[in-house]
C-alpha cells in the first residue's frame, strides 16, 4: 500500500469472523437478485416456495423475455452512448478546469475555484424542475443529449477537484522545462502533464463512466420515450404492464444492467479505490 | 510579461468549457428556479408574481413539516450509521490480508452498482406479500405475523436508512481506510513505548489523525443524502402517509406530476440553505478538531 | 426547435423537414399520438394498425408513443413546454383545463361522432369552461375483484352495500384473507375512496368545481366507517401499496376483495396461476362485482380517456380526419375486442359490444358505467381536480384517520386545508 504501512497487522481469524456479516450484508441483494431471476413465475409467486433458492428448476425465460421482448437492448445502447460521451465531455473539460486551477495564475482563479465547489450545493435534486424546462425549450427533451450536457455539471466539479490533487503533486520543474523549450500551455499539458497524472485520469474516467451510467434523476425527467430511455429508468419504468410488473424480468435487467460497472471495476479496483480515497486524502 | 498574458489567455481557455457549463447549466436553472418560486407558474402558463407567499405557505403546510423532518431523521440516521459501521468495517480491513482484493470488491460493489436497480431488489425484500424478511422470520419462528416494513412510518423510514447505509458504507469504509493506512506506524510504536493500551492508541493516535478524512467523507455523504432521490422514489414514493418523502421526491410529486412547477421549485429551493448550513457547521466542527491538534 | 422523426428515404434535405412547411399533397405527414401504454399490448398494435391502415389512404404516417401511466403526464408538460412533439395526445380528464390553451376546440368532432355512435354518456362531464377541448375517448372501469370460494367459505353472498362487504370482510380477515383497498398513493386507492365517499352522500368539491366541501357530517361517517373496516377487514400493508401490489395479494391468493379494473383476472388467467396450496386456476374462482353501495347511492370512479389535439400540431385537419375513422363502428368495435373489454368507451352503441355477454365475468361494464363518475364529481375536471388526485390527498385523509394518526376531525380538516390550497393556487393562474 503507500505511504506509511502504518496499523497494518496481520489479523486473526477473529477478523475474518467480524468482517463476515459486512460482505453478507452486501452481497445478499445481488444473489437475492440472481437466484429471482432465475425462477420460473410459477415459483416466484408462489407464497409457499423457499425464496433463497429455485427448487422447480432454473430458467432463462425472463432474460429471453428482457432481451428479446422488451426495449432493453435499446437502453443498453442508448447507456452506453451516453456514458462514453459524457467521459468524454466531462474528463476533457475537468482535465483543462482543474490544471488552470492547480498551475496557473490568472485573475478569478480563486472565484472559479470556489465557483466549483459551491456546486455542490445546488444538487440534481433541487435543479431537476427548471432544468427541464430548460432542456425541453433547448429541443433536447427526449434526446441523449439533454444527459450528455447535465451529466457533465456534477462530473466537472468532482474531476476537477480530484485531478487538481493529482496535477498538484506533479514536479513544475518538468512543466517549466517544457515551457522553455516552447511549450504553450496546451502543450505542456498534454506531453507532460497528462502523461505523469495518467492514474488520475483514469479514475476520473471510470467514475465518470459509472456516475453517467447509474444516475436516474435527469433520465427520468428529462427522457421520456421508451426507445430513447437509459437502462436505469427504462428497467424501473417499461416493465410493467397498467399494473402488472414482471419481477423476473426486472431482476434481470437490475443484473445485466450493473455487469458492465462490475467488469469495469473487476478490472480496475485499485482505482477504483484510489479514486474514492485519493482526493479525501490528499485533500 | 509576455509569459503572464499567455498564462492569464491559457487560463481563461481552460476554465471557459467548465464556466460555461456551470453558468448556463446550473446558474441559470438556479435562477430559474428561484423564478418559479416566486411566482404561480403552471406547466404551458406562466403566471403571477406571488412573492414569498409560497415559502410562506409551505412552512406552515403539514407535509412540507413532515418532509423536513423525514429528511433530517433521514440524514442524521444514515450518515451516523455509516460512519460508525464504515469506522468499524475499516478497521477489519485493516487486518484482512487474504482474499483483501476480493474482500474489498465485495465490499465495495453496492456503492457501484446503479441504485435504481438495486433499489429494486431491496424492494422485493420488502414487498409485503413476498418479502424474503417475512418469510425468514417467520421459518425461523420469529415471526407470527408479517412485519410491514414499507407501511408502518417508522419501519419505512428505516427501511429506506438500511438501503440507503447499504449503499454508502463501502464509501466510508474505504475511504477511512486510506485514512488509516496513511498513520505512520512510527506514532503507534511511540505510543506504545510509552505505555498506551490499545484503547489509547486508538484515542489518541487513530482517531485525531483519521478525523480530516472523516469530515470530508461526511460532509459529501450529508449533502448527497439529503439530496437523495431514487431510493424513496422507487421503495416508497414518500409513504406511508408522506411520512418518507424527501425534498426531492415531494418535489416531483407536486411540481413535476401535477404540472405545478411553482410548487416544486419551491420545494426544491429549501435545500440550498440546508445545505449551506450543513457544510458550514460541519467546516467549523473540522476547522476546530485540527486546531486542537 | 422541431423534433419530429426524420423520415428515411430521400437523401436530399427536401422531404425531410415536412412538418415545417404547411402540409401539401405531394409530401407524406407525420401523426404522432402520444399515449400511456396499455395494460393489454394488443389494443395498442390494434391502435396502430387503424393508424396505418387510415394513413396508407392519407398520405400520412401514424406512429404512437406509449409511455408508462405514471410518466404521461411528465411527457405531456414537456411537448406543451417545448410546443413541439406530437399531434393528438391521451388526456386524463381534468386536463383540458390544465392545457386549455393548447387544445383545439372540438365540438365539430364530436357532435359528428355523438350522431353516428352516441349518444355520449354525461358529456357534460367532458366540457370545460363550456368548450369541447378534447373527444372522450375510453374508461378504464374499477369493480371489486373478489373470491368466489373464499366468499361462500365464510357463508356470504355477493356484498351489496358497505355494511355487507364489512361483515363478509371481518369474517375473512378472521380466515386468513383480508380485504385490499389501498389507501396511499395510487389510483387504485384515489377510486376507491371516492367512491367510499360518493356512497355516503358526500364528496371534496361541490358542484361548481370550487367550494370545498368536503367538512361536513356526511363525510365523518364515511371515514369512521373507513377506521372501522380498516381495523376488522384489512392488514397494515395497504397503506403503502402502489397499482401492482393489489394485483398481486389476489392472485397469491391471499387477499380476497381489492379494487381493481379486470387486469388481475386477465394475468391470473393468462398466467394460469393457480390457487395457492391446490392445483385448481384461480381465475374459475375468481369474479367481479360492482361496487357497494352506501347509504345513500352507489358509485365509483374510473380512468377517463380523451383525445386532445394540441394546437402546435401541423396537420390539425388530418388528425380530424383520424378520430372521425378510429370513431367509426367497425373500427371501435375492434379496438373494444383487441382490448378485451378493458376500454370502455362513453358512446351508446358501440358500449353494446358482445365482448361484455359473453364472458360472465365481464358482465358488469355496462352496468357499472352507470355508477361511474370522474374523479372531480360533482364538480366538473379541472387542472385543480388533478392535482387532488395527484398529491393523494382523499386516500391520504382516509388513512390518517384509520391507522389513529388523527382524529377523524382532524384528518379531515387535514385534506380541507390541503385541497383548498390546490384551489387557491390554480385561482391565481386562471382567475
């Protein structure tokens, strides 16, 4: 781990004992969700049936259904599209935000950089309303774009406070040099810089990624199409007839939906890791 | 000072995208909001200039009441929780040192996964003909009668905390982790020379140095709680009788729904000077803990 | 800033952007009908053909937007918002007050549909402000969904009025199989209760639309009745039950009376869902019936359906000519067959349709559109009445008071406040 080693002994079993009902309680839901999933209807809604496991034999019927019957494969597309343009729209524009914050000077620095924080303050939650109407009269309703604009005001602010930690850390001997021989700024930040804070961006890209694809909020205000709808609101929303829901269906699109998040940090945990504690830390 | 332009020109270029961004997506709707507040607009007709007539009405409106001190029972309740358990869970993955990277993916997975679809699961656990919990207690003779988690105010209101702790414990916990790793080992092993139990060193050591990390975790957990919307929105929809509506959901069920935009930006506008509140009592509390240091 | 579907074909930019320029021969239209999905996916694709078939003679192309129920409405303020996005829109009664300005006036249609199919049943429910904003299209009905077997278990015969469902009820409760209304935030809950309140002589609003009125004696009967069928007929659950859940505590077999429209027998039919703890089909033991009545009459509400034709829309004309051939007979009768006679249409002959004698279990539509009101009676519907049903605040009253949250009095005075704001908000924008 980094610095310090500090308090790290190694545990008794006691540990491994505590530490058991913290990952059962976290990991319940989701084999909660699987084995639902799985079950034939006649047992799933059936009040006498054990529900941890499936007793009547394991179909694939609700995922048939999920992929083949329903708008699904659409939401997954649209979420994807979404996702990556908003890596994209908002890795760019927090990489240039936090490296004028944390590098140079310039009149108002100071304001914008309070300017970012104070954010935060005005959640999606208390936005939601007039943001609508603005994105309808923008003719953006009903649209990905109206998502891959409004992600980027949440994202922005938390990469740039989280890569201004990272560009802070980053020796200006190197950016000095790169300016002497005849780097603008731009330059140096792309040859030198980026290449040196490359862990940090690639936490603001996977947060980023997972940020755009589990928000719900504006998808649901702002997108109300069925074929242009984001996995979230379209798994919450579509499948339901009047009012009739289709739970095995829903546990399915609740697991396809969160597979691309867990192969994305199966692959990078540690940065996953680094990310969360990394600002806090250094902070 | 050909260098200082060109620096000032650079600057203004990076921070333009960001600034626009901000002004015009969160400026301007803010602006807006406040607009409607003020008035009584209704979806496709603008209406009149009311003042604070409806901040006015919505303080004395039982709802609204209500909706305050769900969010507050809320927040507190989940933020406690999470930093207590995130503390404890931390400080077991300190000593886990097989299986860590598993372990630590485990633990962190509900934080990651959308909350709208894990929502559901913990709905279905709930659901009162069905849920998992009920038939649990009951096999187990626990139970002779099933517990209605979602339509008992107080059982839903901590309903919605155990989901909601679900999901943010991995935050805390990892985070506070990083927290705890960073304390040299050097203070521990002075500690211990002179003479300090386990308890001490934890009091003495542990705590004041893991206490900055601690108050960012829960400054940015208490301002995305009681921002919080889709676990009421898709467990509860603000019952039993309102008595688990936040700002956000209220909002969306008396401004968006019922095509009262008025009404629901006002709603809305009450969290900003909470939240204004709460980071600066909680900027002060952490101002104060490193002074003593 | 106009979003319609770019139609595909010509590669040039000239057929593309038809709808800015005012419909001419050469060009085909885009009708685009903006709809909450239906419980029964056939009556949409039956919906669509019509659209098709109408449009393959019209030069025009019919496409529908089926959201979910609880999002129609979001979708209907943002096209008024943007004043763009489609022709012709699903209405729920009330809102041609809240959207009265961005309606076509339709008296023309439906005076013409009134002489071929009518007449129409209590057509001035649909006016508002004395104007024809939109065509009354199709009720979803809400009868009691109930038990057969598990009625005659207990010794009863079909409830007639409240007090019978209350002693068949407590009876029930007793056996395992308590009643289901909802009283929380649902449209299940929202009927029901009004027509808890209709039964004893009472209701929130008078006649002008405008006096509340909902403090009065009669009222306070119909809630003390409410606390006492709570507590001997229904468990806790039902104060925090959506659409589905009633749906689901019949079919578990469970629950042994809700408050349904027919989708709970079509699914336990459909799925072939069995009684719980036997093999039989639960839907051969499963019925309808007409909601009780109380001391003084019997009735419920339903879901209202209209068809608006938003001002915006640039082929007004041809979405007239669409709703005078979907109001034909041959084309009503198909859409009262594909829906399996879950739309209810408010004109006199087609409502003759075979559908409803044929199979015994549907037997109660026509009877029942005689007990139906909307859900503003005796007011007409307003943006105001909406909101009432929106926020809940009738179920919510009922509940406060059954659960002892407030006394009687004071759940009622509750909702009096409540609704006399709603009022006084919409006041301030329509005078």
């Amino acid at each position: 781990m980094s610095k310090g080693a500090g308090g790290r002994r190694r545990g008794g079993a006691w540990a491994y004992v505590a530490i058991a009902p913290f990952v059962l309680f976290a990991l319940f839901p989701f084999y909660y969700m699987i084995v639902t999933s799985l079950k034939g209807d006649p047992e799933l809604y059936n009040l006498d049936a054990i529900p941890y496991w499936i007793s009547e034999g394991a179909t694939l019927r609700h995922y048939a259904f999920l992929l083949t019957e329903t708008l699904f494969p659409r939401w997954f597309a649209n979420t994807l599209f979404v996702s990556a343009l908003t890596v994209v729209v908002s890795v760019i524009v927090g990489i240039l935000a936090a490296y004028a914050v944390a590098r140079l000077r310039f009149r108002g620095v100071a304001t914008f950089g309070v300017g970012i924080f104070i954010t935060y303050l005005v959640p999606p939650a208390l936005l939601f309303i007039p943001l609508a109407i603005i994105v309808t009269q923008l003719g953006l309703s009903d649209t990905p774009w109206a998502l891959i604009l409004t992600y980027p005001t949440f994202l922005v602010p938390f990469n740039t406070w989280l890569l201004m930690g990272y560009f802070r850390t980053i020796p200006r001997e190197i950016e000095e040099c790169a300016l002497i021989d005849g780097c603008n700024r731009l330059q140096t930040l792309l040859r030198v810089v980026l290449p040196v804070a490359l862990p940090g961006i690639v936490c603001a890209i996977l947060f980023s990624f997972t940020f755009a694809w589990n928000e719900f909020l504006y998808s649901l205000v702002f997108v109300s199409s069925g074929v242009k709808k984001t996995i979230t609101v379209g798994v919450t929303s579509e499948l339901i007839r009047g009012d009739i829901y289709f739970w095995g269906s829903l546990m399915a699109g609740g697991i396809i939906g969160a597979v691309p998040i867990v192969v994305a940090y199966v692959f990078f945990l540690d940065y996953y890791v680094s990310g969360l504690t990394g600002g806090a830390v250094k902070g | 000072m050909r260098a200082l332009s060109s620096e000032a020109a650079a600057g203004y270029g990076f921070i333009a995208p960001a600034a626009v961004l901000i002004v015009g997506l969160i400026g301007f709707p803010f602006g807006l909001a406040l607009w409607f507040s003020v008035t009584e607009t209704w979806v496709g007709r603008p209406g009149p200039f009311v003042g604070l007539a409806n901040f006015v009405r919505l303080a004395g409106n039982g709802t609204f009441q209500l909706t305050l001190v769900n969010s507050l029972l809320y927040t507190i309740g989940a933020v406690a929780l999470k930093a207590v358990l995130g503390f404890i869970l931390a400080l077991l993955l300190l000593r886990i040192t097989r299986f860590e990277k598993l372990i630590r993916g485990a633990i962190l997975l509900p934080f990651v996964i959308p909350t709208a679809l894990s929502t559901l699961a913990w709905w279905w656990m709930f659901e009162p003909t069905y849920s998992v919990l009920n038939w649990t207690g009951r096999a187990l003779g626990l139970l002779t009668s099933d517990v209605p988690w979602l339509s008992d105010p107080t059982l839903a209101r901590s309903a919605i905390i155990v989901v909601n702790v679900w999901r943010g414990l991995p935050f805390f916990a990892i985070t506070i982790l990083a927290g705890l790793v960073a304390i040299p080992q050097e203070y521990y092993e002075a500690a211990e020379t002179d003479g300090a139990g386990a308890w001490q060193r934890f009091r003495n050591v542990t705590l004041p140095l893991v206490k900055p990390v601690l108050g960012i975790v829960v400054l940015f957990s208490t301002i995305l709680t009681m921002a919080d919307f889709n676990i009421v929105y898709l467990m509860t929809r603000g019952g039993p009788m309102n008595s688990t509506h936040l700002f956000s959901t209220l909002a969306h069920q008396s401004g968006m729904t019922s095509g009262r935009l008025s009404e629901g930006a006002a709603i809305s506008l009450f969290l900003f000077p909470l939240l204004v509140l709460i980071v600066i009592v909680q900027l002060r509390l952490v101002r104060r803990q490193t002074a003593y240091e | 800033m106009n979003r319609r579907q770019f139609l595909v074909g010509s590669a040039g930019l000239a057929g593309i952007l038809t709808t800015r320029q005012p419909p001419a021969f050469a060009q085909t239209r885009e009708i685009r009908l903006v709809k909450s999905s239906h419980f029964v996916p056939a009556s949409d694709a039956e919906l669509k053909r019509q659209g098709d078939e109408w449009g393959k003679q019209n030069r025009a192309i019919f496409q529908i937007d089926a959201v979910p129920t609880g999002q129609l409405n979001t979708k209907k303020a943002a096209i008024v918002t943007a004043q763009a996005g489609a022709d012709l829109a699903m209405l729920w009664i009330g809102d041609q007050d809240l959207y009265f300005d961005h309606l076509v006036d339709v008296p023309d249609i439906v005076e013409e549909v009134g002489k071929k199919l009518g007449p129409w049943h209590h057509p001035e429910d649909f006016k508002i402000r004395g104007a024809w904003k939109a065509v009354p299209w199709y009720a979803t009905v809400w009868p009691m969904t109930y038990r057969t077997d598990l009625l005659e278990s207990v010794g009863e015969k079909v409830p007639d009025t409240w007090e019978d469902l209350y002693r068949a009820g407590k009876k029930l409760k007793a056996a395992g199989h308590p009643i289901g209304i909802a009283l929380a935030a649902s449209d299940d809950a929202n009927f029901a209760t009004r027509g808890l309140m209709w039964s004893y002589g009472t209701s929130y609003v008078g006649k002008d639309g405008k006096t509340v009125a909902i403090n009065n004696p009669r009222t306070v009967e119909a809630v003390e009745f409410m606390k006492r069928f709570y507590k001997d007929c229904m468990e806790q659950e039902v104060l925090s039950w959506d659409d589905s859940n009633n749906n689901r505590c019949i079919n578990a077999g469970k629950c042994a009376f809700i408050f349904n429209p027919t989708s709970a027998y079509e699914a336990a039919k459909k799925q072939a869902i069995k009684v719980r703890g036997s093999d039989k089909l639960i839907h051969e033991v499963m019925d309808h019936a007409l909601p009780p009545r109380g001391p003084v009459e019997r009735a419920t509400s339903a879901n209202y359906g209209m068809l608006g034709i938003w001002k915006f829309s640039k082929n007004v004309d041809a979405v007239k000519d669409f709703l005078r051939y979907h109001y034909e007979a041959p084309q009503q009768e198909k859409f009262i067959e594909t829906s399996q006679g879950y739309n209810v249409p408010f004109l006199e002959k087609p409502t003759h349709h075979p559908i409803w004698s044929s199979n015994p279990k549907y037997k109660f539509v026509r009877d029942i559109m005689k007990y139906t009101h909307p859900p503003s009676y005796p007011g007409p519907s307003t943006a105001a009445s909406q909101v009432v049903l929106a926020l809940h605040v009738i179920p919510e009253m009922f509940a406060r008071a059954a659960t002892d949250r407030m006394s009687t009095k004071d759940a009622i005075d509750w909702a009096e406040k409540e609704i006399t704001e709603i009022h006084a908000g919409r006041k301030r924008v329509t005078g």
